[in-house]
C-alpha cells in the first residue's frame, strides 16, 4: 500500500480511484474490508456517498490489531462476501425482476461449491472408489457439508430479503419431456408366406422443458416422496446421505412418478426470486462499487470457496474431537455399526482434505467423465 498520492483535504472519486492511487488491487467483501482496516493505520478519512475524503495522514503509522480472537465461533466468516456475489449475479441478469435459479446451480455459481459437487453428490459410491476412500466417510462428508453449504447460501439470500433487496420463495422445477411432432415411418419387408407387408413405426420428436410444478403434480410427487421414506424405513430425506442410499430413493421416485406422469424426466428444488434493481445499485455503493467488474466477480467466487474450505475442515476437526472423547475410555474398540465410526480413524481429516479438493475446490479438475466410467464391484463397495 503506497500512501504517498494521497494528500490532507484530497477528494477522491470512488474505491476503485482509490485503489489506483494507493497502488493495490480493487477487493471485494471481507478483503476489501482489511484493505480499508489498513489504510486507516495510515490515515484518518471520511466518505461522502462513494466518495473518500482525506481528513489527516498520520505521522506515525498506528499500530496493526489482530481481531481474529474476536471472531471466535463466527459461524461463517465469508457471508458478507457471499452477499455481495449475489448482488453481482443479480446485477449481471439484467433489469428484469425475476429470476429462478436451481438450488446446485446457485451453489456452483456463487462459489461455495465447483461444478464436480452436485454430480458425485449422486454417485456418493463411484466417487468412494474413484477416489480410494471408504463410502462411509463419503456419506458422512456429503450429510454434513450439504446442509452447511445450503444454510450458508439461504443466510445470505434471506439477509438480502430482510433489506427488501430481493424476495425469496422456493418452488420445485420439472423438466419434462413436451411432444413436438409425431410421425409415422414405413416399411415394407416379406413374410414367410412371401406375402409382402408394411410396417408402421411411429417416431415421436419432443423437446426438453422446464417448467414449474403444478398443484397436481406437486402432489403426486409429495405422496410418492412419502411412500418411498416408508418403504426404505427412514423418517427423513437427509437420512438417506447417511447411508448413501439417496440415489436409490430419487431413481425409485422418478420411476413411480413416471407411471402417473408419463411425460416426467425429473425434479429439482429451485429458488424464484425478485429482486428490486435500484436496490441492488445502491446496496453495491454502499460496499463501495459503482460498477461491477468481472475480476472483482472472480475474486468474491474465489475468496468464498477458500472460506468454505476452510470452514469444513475446521467443522470435521470439531467432530473428530467430540468423537474421540466419546470413545477415549472405551474397551475393546468400536461398536458394531457405530454411527459416525469413520470419524474415530486417524485419517479423517485427510480423506475430508482430499474429498474437498475433487468437489468443492475452484481449481479441481472436471472428474465427472473418470467418476461416470468408475465400476463398483462387491469388494470395492464394503471397502473399510
């Protein structure tokens, strides 16, 4: 940080002018906020609108504090910046006041997650033996970061909506298959009479659309849903991650839907929000930008997933020292069918390091295709 362009009583447009004079890079969020932290060890300012007026600099620079001790147990230390990466996806859809967006999709797009998550979400099995780890341990990374990443995300939309920024409900999205053209195709071939016939095939042409759920359809899906948590013996859908059985469910919901919606592909649970425009302007001048920049974009994604890599660690940690205290004084090893038994192994964290790097990890590798093509046989699915 270069303080010598700056001078007592000098006015100066706005942060990213800001930024040019004291040589540093325009920031978003929580870094842009220990960018300002340090220049006031320089200077003492005001700000007038987006304005930054220069009121002293100092002769000796002040000393650096450390907050961070202030910040113990902070559930989440990158939500202000997840706020502000959905103002810039607000912003960048235009003037128009609606938009719904897929749960996953919203995830991958604002960073807490890369695009890997959803897909070996599905395939919790393939990903344990594409990545050499034990399904348990899957299943436990997969029922634990869910929830923390989607609670993350519904924080930050419902803090957006608490300033009437936005709007927020949940709907349920169908994709569906919608008849296009229907035609017949013929063909003459001989019997074994030598009598000569013509066969009529139809060949029907759809188009893929999404289209939001119906009350009808709401229902039958609901009921389906129910009746299969009954039959797999489970009270709730988040039961399933715990052993790795969610997949199964969905397959055996869609090809129960089907008989009753013969036009159903799948479902997916989506946010629809309005947003107020203006509102979204003057919120991003009150973080300092009066214009929204690609690089700033990147860097919100960037410092997002860091936090978020960071947190699930910090989460697994947590749980393995509950885990090991549990079983500090316990005899002859783990119980049978022990819930949560794959937090008591000394590799722990390190698998949860490696499964974070595949899924979560902005600079990971596309391993959909290697997950997709990984066989399961009996010994690498009861693998310890």
């Amino acid at each position: 940080m270069d303080i010598n362009n700056l001078k007592e009583k000098q006015e100066i447009k706005n942060y990213k002018e800001l930024c040019k004079l004291l040589d540093c890079k325009v920031s978003a969020g929580d870094s842009k906020k220990s960018q300002l932290k340090e220049l006031e060890r320089y200077v003492k300012y005001h700000k007038e609108g987006n304005k930054f007026i220069i009121d002293e600099i100092y002769k000796d620079i002040k000393e650096k504090q450390d907050n961070r001790k202030n910040n113990k147990g902070k559930s989440a230390d990158y939500i202000d910046d997840l706020q502000l990466r959905l103002l810039g996806e607000f912003l960048t859809k235009g003037k128009g006041s609606n938009l719904t967006i897929g749960k996953s999709v919203l995830l991958r797009d604002t960073g807490l997650v890369n695009s890997n998550y959803s897909y070996c979400k599905k395939r919790q099995e393939k990903l344990a033996t594409y990545l050499d780890i034990d399904k348990e341990t899957i299943y436990d990374y997969y029922n634990s970061v869910d929830s923390m990443v989607v609670n993350n995300l519904e924080r930050a939309l419902k803090n957006l909506s608490n300033e009437k920024i936005i709007a927020l409900d949940m709907t349920t999205i169908i994709c569906k298959n919608k008849l296009v053209t229907l035609e017949y195709k013929h063909e003459t071939y001989i019997d074994e009479f030598d009598e000569e016939i013509e066969r009529i095939t139809p060949v029907a042409n759809a188009d893929i659309v999404y289209e939001e759920v119906t009350e009808k359809e709401h229902e039958i899906i609901l009921r389906v849903e129910g009746e299969l948590l009954d039959q797999m013996e489970v009270k709730r859908v988040t039961d399933l991650f715990a052993t790795g059985k969610i997949k199964e469910y969905y397959d055996r919901c869609y090809f129960e839907i089907r008989k009753e919606l013969p036009d159903f592909n799948f479902y997916f649970k989506a946010y629809k929000i309005t947003y107020n425009y203006d509102r979204i302007i003057n919120k991003l001048n009150e973080y300092g930008y009066d214009d929204w920049l690609k690089d700033i974009e990147t860097q919100c994604k960037y410092i997002i997933n860091e936090g978020v890599q960071d947190k699930i660690i910090s989460n697994a940690r947590n749980r393995k020292i509950r885990k090991d205290k549990e079983y500090e004084n316990v005899i002859g090893g783990i119980k049978p069918n022990e819930k949560h038994g794959c937090r008591l192994n000394d590799k722990y964290i390190d698998k949860y390091n490696n499964i974070s790097h595949n899924v979560i990890d902005l600079n990971a590798k596309n391993i959909k295709k290697n997950v997709k093509q990984t066989k399961i046989t009996y010994e690498q699915n009861i693998k310890s």
